[in-house]
C-alpha cells in the first residue's frame, strides 16, 4: 500500500500573508512530498507495507520512523492552520487552556517560549498527556505519538518552515502562527475526542 501525498486543507496562496504561497510550495509539495517518496521506498516489500501510518511510526526505528513520523507530523501541522486562524478556543479545550496555563496569553507565552527554545529542528506540540494538557517539544521527526501522547496541536519549528517568510525569526513566525494561523476548531476536535474516549 503505497502513501500519497495529503493534498492542502487550503489553497497554496490561502494563508497569506502571514505564511506565503511560495513557502507553501516548496514545504508540502517539496520537502512533505520527499518524506512521502522516501517512506514508500523503505517499505516496498517490506513487512510494512499493509501497515498504516500510525503503525509504523509506533513499530520502526531509524530512518523508517524518520520519514514515517515526518510524513505524519507535517500532515497535522497542515490542519493546524487555517485561513484566517488565530482568535481564541471555545468550549472544553478553552476552559482547559485556562485552568492549566492559567489564560489564553499565558499559554501563547510558554508556547512561543517553547518553540524558541528548541535547540535546532523540531516541533512544539499542545498534547494531552493522561488527564491533563502539556506543552512539548520534539527533536527532528520526533512525535507525541510513540510517548503515549495525543497530539492537539503543533507548529513546525524546522528551519525550512519559516525561512522564506521570515528568515532566522522563528519567535516572529511562532507569534504570528498563534496570532493569525492556528486552527483552534481542528485543536478542539482532537481535544474532545480524547475527552470523549476518556469519559466512556
């Protein structure tokens, strides 16, 4: 079962002009699709090749889980985001937001302060980790997935995610992300499907 390349939730050009088309353009149809191209040639004719996505990245190592896990990871960063994204969350993942960080902007804060303080490539995640809300980071392709985590959200913190837009400002590009790109909606569906499993 080969993978294919998750197409865009938006248009190319739809996030401007806090993340542009062209940066878009080499980072999903480029640097996403390397990963996907990498991953089907690792398991042609492997014991992999039935596995799902989710599958491998628990059960692999090496360069396997790279470019599984990247594959994976730039898809949810996608979602992440939307076309006039920003504002605030509602509902069960607002009140969570508040009661473990303590508000809205204190949770911008040590989100942002988290993304920076990421030494090299990486990711800066929104998780739920057993009953409560946490902010992580990860190493290159790292992933909540194998920490027995439940991703709500994430920001690419790779170099070649931001450059082009804002060459070596990665606190400019994570505050801008928070400000005017993230997706709260998607955010909150991962967060209350978690709660929802946790309840039955």
């Amino acid at each position: 079962m080969a993978f294919e390349l998750p197409p865009l939730p938006y248009a190319p050009d739809a996030l401007e002009p806090h993340y542009s088309a062209n940066t878009l353009t080499f980072h999903h149809g480029k640097h996403h699709q390397a990963y996907v191209t990498k991953l089907n040639e690792l398991i042609d004719g492997s014991e992999h090749a039935d596995k799902s996505l989710e599958a491998i990245i628990t059960s692999s190592s090496g360069g396997l889980f790279n470019q599984a896990a990247q594959v994976w990871n730039h898809t949810f960063f996608w979602n992440s985001m939307k076309p006039g994204g920003g504002g605030a969350p509602s509902g069960a993942l607002a009140e969570a937001i508040d009661s473990t960080f303590g508000s809205l902007d204190a949770f911008k804060e040590k989100f942002k302060a988290a993304g920076v303080g990421q030494f090299g490539s990486g990711w800066v995640w929104l998780v739920k980790d057993g009953g409560e809300l946490k902010i992580v980071t990860s190493a290159n392709a790292e992933t909540p997935l194998t920490e027995g985590q439940v991703p709500v959200l994430t920001c690419d913190v790779w170099e070649h995610a931001y450059y082009l837009d804002y060459q070596n400002r990665r606190p400019d590009f994570i505050q801008s992300f928070l400000d005017n790109l993230v997706n709260w909606e998607f955010a909150a569906a991962n967060y209350d499907d978690v709660s929802s499993a946790a309840a039955e």
